[in-house]
C-alpha cells in the first residue's frame, strides 16, 4: 500500500512538474529560474533538518544525527549556489534532463516487457515511452547548447507528462490483471450430497 501511494505520489509530481515547464519554456534564461528553483528544493529541507538537529536536546542526539549534519550543510550550500548563480549550473541541467528522459523512458519500456505475459498491454502504450526515449536522445545530442534551452525545457515537459500517463496506463492494465486473476481462480468444490450425509451418520454401537 505504501509503494504504491509512494509511486502515485511520484507520479502527481512528474506530471506538475511537465505542465509548469510548459507553462514556463518562452521565458527567457527558463534554465536559470529552473536550477533557482532547485536551489530552493535543496535548501528547504536542509534548513528544517539543521534547525531540528540544534534544537534537540543533546540527550537525544546520536551519532546518525550527527552523521547528516554534513551533507545537509552540503545540501545548504549547493542549493545557494543554485539560487545566486544559476547560470554556472545551465549545461549541466541540460545534461541532467537529457539523461533523466533517456532513463524514463527505457524505464517504462523495460517495465512494459517485462510485464507483457501478466498484463494485457496494447501495442500502443509503447509509444510513449519511445517518443520519451527519443526526444531524450535529440536533446543529448542534437539540441544541445543556449539556442535550444527553450526546445529543451518544452521537450522534458512534454516527456514528464507523458511518463504519467504512461505509468497511469501501466497501473489499470496492472489493475485490471489482478481483477482477471482474482475472477479465473476456481471456487473450492463443494462436497457431494452422499459425502455429507456419511459424515453426519453416527457410527453404531456395538
């Protein structure tokens, strides 16, 4: 049950994110209010772990506590970074969304033959992860660069919403095959009229 509210919760996720690139990829230096953003995902849950670790008492502090002040300082600085100079971090996010599309998509197609014998997938929800796969590729290797920075971002919005989609269609075929399984599983037999009546007869005394 936790699983699969984890993977909606991912899913919900994906699919925002891809309607506010879409909402967003006209705008000018798009690649720096992204990693802004992200800088912002980093430094809000450093600070609130940081601000839990100095404000418990050293009594309930122990070593893993102690342990995550490091990369939560590390997150904290990395995540300003992001937020005052954004424009250090453009190649690399494109980078980052280039292979995250490459990974979703041969994710989803895997995924799809793998489950072939045990879900009734049509041909057609290949298509998706291909067109994701693909465009994936172009923004690797073809519309790289500054001049595709707006192609980039609409292309992974795109993409992030059909991997939703694509994992939507996954989990009603996965439904719908559990319901099949659960209908072609045969009723126990009940016992025959004679048998019953056997059992209940009392055994004569001698």
């Amino acid at each position: 049950m936790k699983s699969s509210y984890s993977t909606l919760l991912v899913n919900v996720c994906l699919l925002l994110a891809g309607i506010t690139f879409l909402c967003f990829f006209k705008n000018k230096g798009v690649l720096d209010i992204v990693a802004q953003i992200l800088g912002v995902v980093f430094i809000i849950p450093s600070l609130v772990y940081l601000c839990l670790i100095v404000f418990r008492s050293s009594e309930k502090r122990d070593n893993t506590d102690l342990t995550g002040i490091v990369p939560a300082v590390g997150g904290l600085c990395f995540g300003f970074v992001l937020l005052v100079k954004p424009e250090l971090f453009n190649s690399v996010l494109s980078y980052v969304f280039s292979i995250l599309l490459i990974a979703l998509g041969m994710f989803h197609i895997t995924y799809m033959l793998m489950s072939r014998k045990s879900m009734a997938l049509q041909p057609w929800y290949y298509v998706f992860p291909v067109l994701i796969t693909t465009a994936g590729i172009l923004t690797l290797a073809v519309f790289n660069g500054e001049a595709y920075h707006q192609l980039l971002i609409l292309l992974t919005g795109i993409s992030l919403i059909l991997a939703a989609l694509t994992a939507l269609l996954e989990g009603l075929a996965s439904r719908k095959a559990v319901k099949a399984s659960k209908n072609a599983t045969p009723a126990p037999a009940e016992p025959e009229p004679k048998q019953i009546a056997a059992s209940t007869e009392k055994p004569e005394k001698k």
